[in-house]
C-alpha cells in the first residue's frame, strides 16, 4: 500500500543532512524533470519581484525567496520531517514508535510541484513552489509533469494507492485507479457538505491510521476498515472513494 499525501506551502528550516542529491530521491525517473525545476527555481530567485510574480508571494516572504536561491547548498531532512502544517499535525510523526517510523518509510509518500513525489525518507531542501504556480518560459506544472508522474507513482506502489493529495496536485499526476477520500460535515437535519477547515486534519488521521495498522487494506472497504477502527466515521462511497464524517 502506497498513501500519497499533499504536500505543504509551510515546511521546517534547516536539517542535518548533505544538500539535495536527485541522484538520491525516490523514483529516479522523474530526475531530469526535477532538475529542471530546481534549476529554473534557483535562477528565478535572483529577480525577487519575478519570484514574487511567479510563486505568489508577498513582500514580506523574501524568505522564500532565499530557500529557493539555495535548494543546490543548503541542508536536508526527510520530506516526513520537512513538511508542516495541519496533516502532518494530525499525522504526529514525531510520536511513531520505531516500528511505526519503519512502516511510514514504506507507506507513505508525499506529491510535491517541484520533486513530482517522494518518499517519506527521501533527503529534500526547504522550498516554494506551488502546484498551480507558472514559471517564466516556462509551460504549467501539469504539462510538465504529465505523464511521467503518473507512471511513476504507478511504478513505485506495491499494491493499493490511497491518493489523498488535493485536486491541484492529483491533476499534475493522477492515478484513477487510486482510493480517494472525501472529507463532509453532517448537519442534524442530515445535509452535508464539503469541509474546507477540517480537510486536512482529518486526512491527516487517516494517513496515521493507515500508516501504523498492521493490516494491509486491498480495497476501499479494506481502507474503511481501518479508519474505523482509528475512530473515524466513514461510509465507502464508491469502489474507489471513502467518505469521511464529522460533525
């Protein structure tokens, strides 16, 4: 089982390992891609007002700026490590025992706009580059990663895929045959509707549930399973979506 998470727009600094080697990274044939990527990164970071323009950025996130001139040089960690925010709170990597850190290492990977996708384990740089971002000269994301991605990702699951990763990045690599989850809010009166605020949170305890299980869900029935027993409400949609609950 594969389970494909988002990535961040927020992710820790520094890190104890060697700079960034995609000869390194998981599913190598995504290099030259990345390469690419990283290369256009670094040269738009010596013009602030275009990296502003092109990332989205503000006037006072100049930091950004400089993780991206330095993706060559500066330190990394584990993409598990590097990522922030609210699924990888609810995900709380930090408190996996060490059989359980064996288990995301093999379960768990993350899609990102400038590596395509790595591992939990892969050794990466703070960066920014969103997955709806254009750079200069430059085609979208989507054009560039299509189709290698998906034959990638594809390539690199044994077995079951659980794409949890937000639309914009699921279209830069879509898997169809992966088992979706689908975050609603029920009303009393028994409506629902899509959550916005919880969404991530709530993937982010399935991707938990699913990482430190000792079972290994086949199916989306298999995935429900385990989310129930997590204590999450669920109900399976379809044989290729789960809904989750809250209140």
């Amino acid at each position: 089982m594969l389970v494909l998470l988002p990535p961040s727009e927020t992710k820790s600094d520094g890190g104890a390992d060697a700079p960034l080697d995609l000869a390194e990274l998981s599913m190598p044939q995504l290099t030259e891609t990345r390469e690419v990527l990283v290369q256009a990164l670094v040269a738009l970071a010596a013009d602030g007002e275009a990296s502003q323009l092109a990332l989205g950025l503000g006037p006072t996130q100049a930091d950004e700026i400089e993780r991206n001139a330095k993706l060559w040089v500066s330190p990394t960690r584990p993409a598990l490590e590097r990522y922030t925010g609210v699924l990888f709170d609810a995900l709380d990597a930090k408190s996996f025992t060490k059989a359980q850190k064996s288990k995301a290492l093999s379960r768990l990977a993350m899609g990102s706009a400038l590596f395509g996708a790595v591992r939990a384990g892969d050794l990466i740089p703070a960066y920014r580059l969103s997955g709806g971002s254009k750079l200069p000269g430059m085609g979208t994301l989507r054009a560039l990663w299509k189709p290698e991605l998906s034959r990638a990702i594809a390539a690199e699951a044994d077995g079951l895929v659980v794409d949890l990763r937000s639309g914009t990045y699921q279209q830069l690599g879509p898997i169809p045959e992966a088992v979706i989850a689908t975050v609603l809010t029920e009303k009393p009166d028994g409506t629902r509707t899509v959550v916005s605020h919880f969404n991530k949170h709530h993937k982010g305890l399935l991707a938990r549930a699913l990482t430190v299980s000792r079972a290994e869900p086949q199916d989306v029935r298999g995935v429900a399973r385990v989310a129930a027993k997590a204590g999450l409400r669920v109900e399976v949609a379809s044989d290729r979506e789960l809904i989750i609950l809250t209140d």
